[in-house]
C-alpha cells in the first residue's frame, strides 16, 4: 500500500467524471496540498479560481460503480500563516426583513499561528480583542463523482459528496463516499483551520493544507455518504430545507443500523428516538446538510 | 421569596390566558407534580387527556407585556417507575417513499430505576438487550400565555416557548420566555426522563416528576425564547421547516449579543460563523425547534 | 330559514372558542359589516386594533365537533371608497440578499369606485399610470374555533380556516370548515377588493365589506377546509413551507375523491396527475395556503 | 435564417458542456424527434435509458456566457399512439403518514388520438370511463449548458432550465435561458401529451414528439429562465422548498420589470401583489419549480 505524493497540475470547480489526475490502488495513501476556497495556495499566489477548486479526480483501481469509497483523513497540517472569512452572517439565516440591517459582506483576514494551532482576526473587532480559536481542521468540500457522468459545481453537495461543509470531517474521521463511475474518482479542496455549525458567514477560516488521506474500496452498496469517529457513527444528507437533508441522513442512518448492526427498524427506532444527534453542516451553500449521528457506545458491530 | 408547593385541580391543552391556578410573587419557587403527556399520574391514573396536560397558568406578580420571564428549572424528581414511547419514527423524518416501509407505530413500555436513575425497555427488543440509557430529564412542553389572548394547542410551540421538545431543558438551565400578558401566566408539564435530538419518534421517555422552578421577571424585551446553561446560551426558534426555526434563533442571539455583549453585527457573525452550535430541538411537532448555542468561554457579559 | 343582520358590538383578534355575539338556525343567512384589517370601518372610524378583527362568533345550532360547517359566500359590497396596501412585497418573497434592495414598507392608499367596480391607487406611480383593477372581493380571514378551545391570531390559518387569503374565497364561491366545538362558532373579517396570488406584499386591497353568507351544518367529517366554486371544486392546506401546504390539500383531496366521487387512490393518482391545479393562497402569514383545485368537468358526484 | 432537421446519434442524460451534435446559426429553426422519458422512440423501440434523454446539444452561434438564449417552441406534433404514467402520486406531495395508505407505483399506458389530439387510459379504471384529455403538448425537461462547465442530470433544474415540467411550456410560448457556455449548448427532450399542476404522479403522459423551435441569441443578461406566451409574461424558479424556488422567480420577475417595463420596486409591488399568478411546474424532482406570471394586459414594454 503505496504512499502517493500528488501534486496537481489543474483544478477543477466541478465533481465529476474527468480525466484523472492520478491513479492509485486500492488503500494506497496520498499526501497532497489544497488551495483556499479562492484559489490562492500556500505561497499567497492564484493557482485557480473559485468556487473550492479541487485536487483530483484520483481513480482507486477496483472502484466500481455500487461500492464505497472509504477515505481516512489521516492528517490536515495548516501551510500558511493566513486565512480569511465572509465578515456577515448570510441573509438566508436571518428573519428576512432583517437582512435589511446587516452590513455588507467583507473579506475579513485571519492569522494562524501554525505553532500554537491557533488563529485570530488579523485586525481588532470591538468586543473581540481575546478571540482566539483552537484550530480544528476540516475538509469543506470533497466526494466521488456523481452518477450519470454528471460534473457538479463544488459550490453544492449531494448523493456523492461535495461541498458539505461539515465540522467533524476532520483528522481522525473516516467518511465512505458511493461509488458511481470507474475508479470512484475522488477530489478534495476547500480546507478549512476552524468553522461552525451551519458556516453561516459563508465561510470557514479558508486556508491552505496538506491532507493526507487514504483511499480504499469497500464492496458495500451506501446511498448517502457515511461516517465514523473515534466516538460515534453518522451519516449525512445534503438537500433543502434542512428537513430533507435531516429526511436523507435518517434514512441512511435506518439502513445502516439494519444491515450492519441488526437492528431493524423498530429496534433502530428506540436507539435513534433516545439518542441520536443532529448535526447542522452547513446552512449556506444551495443544498443544506445536516448529519445523522449515533455514540457508537449504543452499537455493537455485527 | 416563597416556596409553593402547586397541586393542580385542572390541567389544559392549551398554553393561553386562562384563570391562574396560582399566583406568586416575583423570585418565587414553586414545586409541581407534572402528569405525562397522555394525562397518567405517578400512580397511573389518567387525570386529563392529551396531548400534553399542563399545570398552571401561574400568575408571576409584576410581570408585564414586554418583559420577561426567568425560569429557572432547580430540580426534576422522576415519580414513577415507568414511563412509554412510541415504537417507530415518525413519517416526516424519513425519505417519503421509505415511509411505506415502516411497520406500524406502538405504544412500548420503559422501567424507570429511579435509585439508578436509568431507563430500559420493558420488553427486550432484539439487538437492545443491554441498552440502559441515564436519565437526563427534560421539560418538553412549558412557556407562557402567547399574545391577543391567544390559547394555543400544547402540542406545539411559538414565540411563547409551548412544546418545543429541546434535551437541553433540563435540571440546572434557565430560560426566559417573552411576556405578552399580565402575570405572565406560565404553564409546564409533559416531562421526558431522556429525549434524543429532533424527537423523532414522537416521544421521549414519557412520564411524571416532581419539578422545581423559581420565576422571576425581568425587565427586558425578547422575541423569542433565550437560555443558559452551566457553559453555554441559546436562543430558541420554533416553526417549520427548520430553515425558518434556525432563522428567528439566529435574529434572537444577534439581537441578545448586541444587547448584553456588546457585539455588533460584523462582531457576532465573526463569532458566531466560527463557534456556533445549532441544536435540533423536535421535528415532529407541527412547529420545529432549533437552537442557536454558543459557550460561554467566548462572551463577556458587560 | 331566517337573515340575520349582524352588527357586532365587539370584535376579535383570535379565532376561537369566545361567547357566541349571535346564534342562528342552520341554514340561515347573515348579513355583516366588516372592518378593515387594521379595524376601521366604513366611515373611516378605528373600531377596533389589527390584526385583521373579526365579527363573530357565531353559533350555528345543532353544528358538533365532527360535523362540518357549509360556508355559501352569497354577497360581497363593497362600502366604503378607499382602501390601502403595503407599498413593498415581503421579504420573505425574494431572494434573501435581495431583501437588502428592497424600499421600506408604507401603506398606499387606494381609491375604490364602487360604481364602476374597480380600483386604482389613490397617488399616481410611475409606469402605473393606467391600473386600474377591476374588484374581485374575496374574504381574507375567516373560519370556525379551532379544537381543544384554541383561540388563534388572526394572522395565521390552520385547519379550522383562518388567514388564509385565498383568492377565490369570494361570492359565488362554497367552504365547509371543520367543525371542533359546539355551535361552529364562525368568525369573519379582513376582505379585500382585489388580492394577487401569495398576498405578497402583505395585503390585498384592504377596505371593508357587507358581506352575505349562508351557514349550513352538514353531518360529514373533514380534516382540512373544501370549496366549490361554479368551475372547480379545492381543498386548502395551511402551514410552511408551501411543500407542507400542498400535502395536506392533496391529501384532502383524496380523501374528498374518495368519499364523494368514487376515486380511489389510483383513479384519484390519474386524474389529479393530468389536471390538478394548485394555487398559491398565501405566502406572507404565518402559514402559507395552497389550493389543491380540479375542474368539475372531469367529476361526477356519486 | 435556415430550418435544420436534427436526427440525434446519442441521447444525454445530463445537460452540460458535451461536444456539439450541431452548429445552427442565430435565429435558426430546429426540427428534431425526441424520446420519451425512458428513452423509447415512436416506433417502440428503445434508443437510450432514463432519466430523461435528451436531444442535443446544439451550438448557436454568437451565444456567449452573459447572453440569453430565446427559445420559440414554434410547433409540437406527437408521433406515437400510446404514452405512459406512473398510476399513483408521489410520496412527497401527501401527509406523510398517508404514504403508507397509497398503493405501490406502477405504469399505466395510454391512448393517443393524433386525429382527435385527444389520450385516454389505455385499461378502464373504476370511476374514470370518461376521462378523455385533450392533449397539451409541452417540453418537460430542456435548457443550456450551466456554469462553470458542469453537466447535471436531467432529472432535476436549475438556473440553466432543465427539468422543469411546467405546464405552459408548449406550443406558441417563447422561453429565454441564460447562456453560461460558448454556443449555449442547447438540449431537449422528455415531452408530455399531458400534464397536470406539479406532476405529482412523477411523469406527465410521457410520448414521443416532433419538436420544431427556433433558437436565437439575445445580448441581455438573466439570471433565471424567462417566458412569454400571448397573454403573459413569467419567470421561473427551481429550488427546494417551493417556497425558494418562488423566490426566485418573484427576484428574476422584479428585476425583469425593472429593466424592461420602468417599474421600480414599489411600483412593481403595487402591480404584483394585486396580479401575480404563481404556477407550480413540478413538486416532483429534485428541484421543484414555480413560476411567476403577470399578465401582458397591465404591462407595457419600453
């Protein structure tokens, strides 16, 4: 099982069946660099533009349309020393006769101290002058290609992945994407040092990283994508409202419970009806996502 | 500041301006033994119908259109050692289509230790032979008469709190609800001895405590209702779909961080976009819960 | 079957189980003057405070929870010559970063030429020269008391009718309302001389109205409200977002086809398939209303 | 300004930037056959699979990204005798708990009378012997290539158009969509005999057509789909929940009345919130589309 060092060429601002960029085996490991969701890489230089352009496609040799991708973020590291966010909360998360009162929308800088994994608005903001945040990297935006032979823009999110925008899809997290054309053909991109629930202002702390991540092919058929951390299960639908997505992540948290866990849907409803948690991704992009997650305290894998 | 110890002679189905059943002075505490949400007592006599019986309307002196009430929930007291939930999640959290493969929905049964305090299935249900879940009490429905003389079902909930169904409403929170009658009028009952996010299969652990509140009034106008918890404030929206209910939380905490953190609008979306949690109050109930929640670790009250 | 001319002496903000101000034998008719939405009647005097007050209730005899109430709109006359609107459509109607564009909210002042039927605004507005509107009058608000004796605003809807603001519910046209409380206890008020599709600046042409209705009670069981105008018959379904409305008006619809034409499930699928018509009620209240209407021409009542 | 006759080698089942299948020159007409919805042609025999298959795409000339593309659908001639429907209404447009009531989906075929211009079940159904519907030719799914170079399944729509199935797409009404790519790149197909509000039953009567449009470039800038038949002018939205994909056709409408007809944001407010018609295209896809229709009679063009 190989380790790859994948340093891309061009970057994509779709999901989708392209020509890939790199192929790999099965389980095989790669190291790459992302740019920020504007384009700009570790350097400060414009290597693309936006929205999330993305390292990849990667064809996993055995990937068939059917399976799942597994991908373990096996590390993020921050490899620049700036970040930026949206400086207003979107309109479509306030009542709407209040979006009259919000300030325009401005870029706003951040500094990451990449010794103490910590970051801080770059100029003072009246009432914030000791908010400093502990970075928590996450990858915003990544997946499979779609079915179909369908490109999708990294702006959104569906059945495959895409731009979800979801705080626990960090270090430590395994995430298994459905396959849906040959060799799965992953992309990765949008790195973010901190965000969160719901990336309201339209943004993470957007920056650069190097991700590493390993890549391998389950024979499991999963409808929407699927996740583990060291302390829970989850499963993620992206839609809108949040309802749908909410619709989406329960339904793919009933079949998982059922096949991998034996509890039909009774039994998975007294699990989920007392303990589940709903996470909000995101609230910003067009399809919403919302997270359906289980204490793996409660499950005993079959 | 009294103790009243408040044995109802009625119970309503409504939250609205009805007769008080008591009246209090302000800081008061009152002690209250609440049925559960089908009308059953602690000996299991059913002492009003559903949905969700309330105690009250308690009369809170001083208190005015435009204020606020302070409840603070000192203590919940499981009296009984059952409690039930419905067996299956309910049809809008699903994929439409999957609703078709639901089996039908049951009452089924819990044992409530109440030295241990822990909950199990009365009947073993295969793959849940060891599920003994803690007790974390929480009051599902409790709020104060709406305005225009309004009284509305307690089966959901609105500016005025109703059953809004939220695990963090538990022993040790506070929570203001916006005044719009004289006296406040404050009902609660409906008490879950453990609720998963979103109550999705239309219950918690139903059944009957013992619950301590102090209430107080605070003069200081909100729209929707706001709490605190050991680490953390939240405001409440309640309406479907989520998006809307995320909506009011979200206008609620930039109106309450602009009024008592000094937070501008630029100010509370840095913090905000960065930090904020959401948490999915119910979807079952014909009005949704989302809170927006923020830790305290990032606010200093001026 | 006797006319009742009915001046209230008192009107309401709340739909809902108040004193009846009237009691009549079924099937008789009532003739009421209705205040405008904001409570001033036909001499330009505030009666009473928005929103939208109502006259009534009033107790049909023999009406019982279970049964429904057969609404026949038989005359609508306009009384007075001015009416007014909102000068911006709602913020909740357009994109979200548009509500930023949009002009402040004033009220416009229409003129009302009872004579000729028609209506214009009462200050001209560039490109607007020549509107003038022809009326189509319509009731805004009306319904029967909501169950568990509710009294709701009457700025929402829900099953028991309410704000609805649908555009058909004018003269000539039927609605049977669910009835959950003895007597009916129907209220009526907030017409409008003419109203767009949504409502969605706010208003129709508010002004007042002689309004002629004739109560029927009929012995049949429904969930939502129905109508039958000359053309079509529609069921009507309150709540948010417009996806929930038009479930619960398609759902009744089936019902209704079931019940009265013979329809079942899949004949019913076929012909609601090819000819349905859905119309937006409102999408500014509290709840929004769709119609679920089909043409009496593919019907033969059983 | 020449006619084409366009006989397809491949179907798509996504509308993106695939190769031209051919060049026309601004303001050329197309004559072209398309499948049906799950890709036979008029002589039964299958071409290409579902969803949707479409004819094209077709490069114009002169059309560059900020351009519309006008659309006149000139003619619609079907050429088969028999269509398809699904026999029973989505899970998603009843009560949720009614998806459990309804019976399981299948096809139903159809007659169709190219000399009458009429359809008919092709099995009696109980209640239904007389249900002979005249046909209403319209395009279901059809539009240009979207942004950003995506290629996205033409089971759903989008700013770009797609699979809209709205009702008044048919013969005698001009569309505009809004060019993101070189050419336009110009596709359609999925066309229906019939259709009611919503295609609530998941297909229209699905036939085979002989489509003739002409296709010209317009330097003007539109954000959503446009329309124009011999009474009314509308603009589309397509997005989840109904209530955003009326956003944005209310936004594109403003705008459009702006630009074209000197009404400013008030004085298009007075005109549409007494006489805008929402139209549901489909609550069935992916996307759900409303459209936003004034009629021609209170409009005049600069």
């Amino acid at each position: 099982m190989a380790t790859h060092r994948f340093t891309p060429t061009a970057y994509h601002n779709v999901i989708g069946s392209l020509p890939p960029a790199l192929h790999i085996a099965d389980g095989d490991t790669v190291i790459t660099e992302t740019l920020d969701a504007a384009g700009y890489d570790k350097g400060g230089i414009q290597r693309a533009s936006g929205p999330n352009p993305m390292n990849g496609p990667i064809f996993v040799e055995g990937a068939e349309r059917g399976d799942s991708l597994k991908v373990e973020i096996l590390g993020m590291v921050p490899t620049r020393d700036t970040g930026f966010t949206r400086s207003v909360v979107a309109g479509n998360v306030v009542e709407p006769e209040d979006v009259r009162t919000l300030p325009p929308g401005n870029r706003a800088n951040w500094q990451i101290d990449r010794q103490a994994l910590s970051a801080r608005l770059a100029e003072p903001v009246a009432g914030l002058e000791s908010f400093v945040l502990p970075l928590t990297p996450m990858i915003g935006c990544f997946g499979v290609a779609p079915s179909l032979g369908q490109a999708i823009s990294t702006a959104t999110s569906g059945e495959f992945g895409g731009n979800m925008d979801y705080r626990l899809l960090g270090p430590g997290t395994t995430i298994w994407f459905p396959v849906s054309a040959p060799g799965a053909l992953f992309f990765l991109g949008d790195c973010h040092a901190v965000q969160g629930d719901g990336e309201i202002v339209g943004t993470g702390i957007e920056t650069t990283f190097e991700v590493t991540v390993r890549l391998s092919v389950e024979k499991k058929k999963i409808i929407w994508p699927r996740g583990e951390t060291a302390d829970d299960i989850f499963t993620i639908g992206n839609a809108r409202p949040l309802d749908q997505a909410l619709q989406h992540a329960t339904s793919e948290m009933l079949r998982w419970l059922a096949s991998d866990y034996g509890l039909d849907k009774t039994a998975a409803s007294h699990l989920l009806g007392q303990v589940v948690r709903y996470d909000v991704g995101n609230v910003f992009d067009p399809a919403y996502t919302m997270a359906c997650r289980v204490s793996k305290a409660w499950l005993q894998r079959r």
